[in-house]
C-alpha cells in the first residue's frame, strides 16, 4: 500500500505538470512542470523526501531499461543517421562539453553564495555577540 501512495504522489504532480503544460504557452515540457513541482514541494518542506523515497528508489533502478526502446529505434534508423553521423557526434559533443561548463560555473555560483552568505552570518554574529 505505501508504494501505492508513493507513485500516486509522484503521479498528481506529473497530472500537474501535464494541466501547466496545456494552460502555460510555453515550449516547456509537461515533466518538466512536474519535476520543478516536486522539487518545490521538497524544497519547501511541503513534502518529505521519505514520503516518496521507495518508489523513487525503484524508478531509478527501472531507469536503464527504459533507454532500450530509443537505442533500438536508432538502431533501425541507423540507415537514415550514418550519412550525417560526423555532425552528430560533433553536435552531441559541443553540446556536451556546454551543459559541464554551465553546470559547473553555476555550481560554483551557488557555492561562493552560500559560503558568503554562511561567513556574513559568522561576522553579523560575532559583532552582535
């Protein structure tokens, strides 16, 4: 029963995600509404991470499986892609190294923040102590 209520938690925020995604016009997938959902919810406390732990747990174990359909889809289609595979792979790769770079630097903004933030808290303390 408790994984019943688990994906039935998971599943009202991926409905969510689908009804922003038919009101919002935005180019934004539906899952992507409903990823940012869930992630404020956790975010904000107004959900518990256990409340969804064990079926999280089993999606990401299902994860891999679920690459099987579109690796054989470009399997099949192996006969359209090989014509155009060298502008792929360099598409695939710059795009790539550019998602690491901009994780990267915006970890890095985050960090330095919160670091400030943590030593402005020391010194603010310190003078009113």
């Amino acid at each position: 029963m408790k994984f019943v209520k688990q994906f039935s938690i998971i599943l009202a925020f991926a409905f969510i995600g689908e009804v922003l995604h038919a009101a919002i016009p935005l180019p934004v997938p539906a899952s992507i509404y409903g990823i940012l959902l869930l992630f404020l919810a956790l975010d904000r406390k107004w959900l518990a991470a256990g409340d969804i732990r064990e079926a999280v747990g089993f999606l990401i174990q299902l994860m891999p499986v679920l690459f099987v359909p579109p690796a054989v889809g470009l399997m099949q289609a192996w006969g359209v892609l090989r014509p155009d595979l060298g502008a792929y792979l360099v598409i695939t790769l710059v795009s790539t190294a550019l998602v690491i770079v901009v994780t990267g630097r915006f970890t890095q903004f985050i960090l330095r923040a919160q670091r400030r933030r943590l030593r402005d808290k020391v010194l603010h303390e310190k003078s009113a102590g």
